[in-house]
C-alpha cells in the first residue's frame, strides 16, 4: 500500500448533528473514527441563532455554540476531526475509498455519510444579509417560528412543505402573508385548502419578493410584486421564511448510491442506515426529507454508527461490539 494512501476503521463524512453523534458513538466503541468537516463545518445548524427545541438546553443555545461542544464531546473519545472534504468516492469494492480535497486518499472499513442538505433560497442579497445576521430569515418554521410568536411573517412557497410550514406559522403568529409566485399551488388540494381556510393566513399569487426590508439588523418588511402587473408594494413583517426545498448534498455519491429523484440517499432497508453498498451508512439530512431536525438528525447518527460497528463485528471476529457503546 502506498504512503499516501491512509488506512482507518471509520470514515466520517460530514459534521453537524448526525456526524458528531456518529462520531461520539464509534469512538466509543473502539472505531477511531476519522471524521471531515465539510465545508460547513458544523452544518445548517451553524447558520442557526438560537436552538430552543434540542432537548438538554432549557435556556436555549446557539448553533455554532452546541456543534462546538458536540465537537468537543467526539473528540474527549478519541475521534480525529479533520477541517477538508471528500471530494470523491469509490465503494466498488470491499475497500471503500475516499479522497480529500481531491488528493489524499482514505482507505474506510466503513464509511457514514452525514453531508446533509442545503436549504434554498431566493439568493437576493438582502435575504443573505439578514439570514447571515440571523435577524428575521429562516427556512425552518419548526426551528424558529417560536421566535415569531404574535408576531406578523411572510413565508415564500407553494408546495407541500410551504403550505405544512405556513399552517404551523399560523398557529404562533398574528398573521402569516404566503407569497405563491405562480396563480396556483403545487401542493395536493388538502394542502392548499388548508391553509386557504385559515383565517390569518394571506395568500397572494403571482407574487414574488424583491428586497427583505430591515433595520440594518432586523428584519421589518418585504417588498414584493405582482408578476403579472409589476405592481410593487411593502409588507409589514418581522420574520421572512423560505420554503422552496432543500438540496442534498449528494453529488458526489450519483451513480454509487441508491438515491432518490431529488438526490436523497435511499435506505436500503427501513429502519436502519444502511445504503445498498455494504459498508457503508447514511445519516441525518442526506436521507431524511420529512424532518429534517437536530434531533433527528442525531438519532439517526446513533443508529449509523451502531450498524457500522455490528458490520465490523459480524466481518471481523477481533472486532467485539462494545457493551459501553450503549450506555
């Protein structure tokens, strides 16, 4: 084997939730997992204020503050976090390779994939000034919509996921305005006649926002227009939600892995982690397109690396489950 080719138990792919709790599972079990940040180091959740809903923080905590702690908890056991990213994979054999930064090459008895997935936005820098300051943007109405309690929102969207978000945001908020850019939903029919029979909920079609409005720190309008008419006018808003999906971050697994048609990574049997390439496990956001929370995002970290131990138990008989990787 050569030099420059690094041999490990447990390879890393990604932080966040998923891959810290990943982390702090296999190093426990004697893996030495061998884990890289991405290039969000932390994930979507460094992108987050503050987290009121993860269980433990009865006072709340900010984003970037728990992922640096959860940081630290993998590495009090032993897990190698390492800044750089995989730049590519091949599972085609027994081996499985990975190669960082497009030149170090890792040889993995077991790889967990935790890359997440990028939420969309409308990319209008003013939408990137205030998501960046976390003063009003969001695209978790679960996550924040607490903050915007009596409070009046907008939220962009028209699927499925919008009108979900914007119905939860009416039961919190004194009013929520839904922006639909076209003159009808792509949600199902009960989606979108759910949030059309609620009573605080505005919906304007045809719709489309130009600047997010605000103080220089908060959020405090939107201005939109009428697509059809050009007809401009200001919204009087404290919080500005985007709900037009979330991207995986799965590219580099196309054509290896089993993925569905938005590119989530497919679970190859219900219930676990496990992908349709032996070996090798999925957790958090690259599978999960329902939830998509910290805390299930942390779950399924456990659960990955508790089948990526039981994989080397069952392949290698030197290789003993660890009974304190369950306490």
């Amino acid at each position: 084997m050569s030099d420059t080719i690094e041999k490990v138990k447990c390879l890393i792919i990604g932080s966040g939730p998923a891959g810290y709790t990943a982390a702090i599972y296999a190093s426990r079990a004697n893996m030495d997992p061998v884990l890289y940040q991405g290039e969000q180091p932390g994930g979507q959740l460094t992108t987050t204020n503050d987290v009121e809903n993860f269980p433990g923080y009865p006072e709340g905590i900010t984003g970037p503050e728990m992922m640096m702690q959860l940081q630290k908890q993998a590495e009090r056991f032993g897990t190698d976090v390492r800044h750089g990213w995989v730049s590519k994979v091949d599972f085609s054999g027994e081996v499985h390779k990975a190669w960082i930064n497009g030149e170090k090459e890792i040889h993995a008895d077991t790889v967990i994939i935790s890359t997440g997935a990028s939420a969309k936005y409308l990319g209008l820098p003013s939408e990137q000034k205030y998501l960046k300051l976390g003063g009003g943007v969001s695209a978790c109405a679960v996550c924040d919509g607490f903050f915007y309690r009596n409070q009046e929102v907008v939220i962009v969207g028209a699927g499925d996921s919008a009108c979900e978000e914007a119905h939860y945001l009416s039961k919190l908020c004194k009013k929520v305005t839904m922006l639909v850019r076209r003159d009808e939903f792509r949600a199902s029919k009960i989606m979108a006649n759910r949030v059309k029979n609620t009573e605080n909920i505005e919906i304007l079609f045809n719709t489309e926002t130009e600047e997010v409005l605000g103080d220089g720190q908060l959020v405090n309008g939107v201005r939109v227009f009428n697509n059809k008419t050009n007809e401009k006018h200001d919204i009087e808003a404290t919080g500005f939600f985007v709900a037009i999906g979330h991207k995986p971050n799965t590219d580099i697994f196309k054509g290896i892995l089993d993925l569905d048609e938005t590119g989530y990574i497919i679970n190859a049997k219900p219930g676990t982690s496990k992908t349709n390439v032996e070996g090798v496990f999925v957790s958090g956001d690259a599978a999960d397109h329902v939830y998509r929370q910290a805390i299930t995002a942390a779950g399924t970290g456990c659960m990955a690396a508790l089948d990526a131990e039981r994989y080397l138990a069952a392949k290698d008989s030197d290789f003993e489950v660890a009974t304190s990787t369950y306490n």
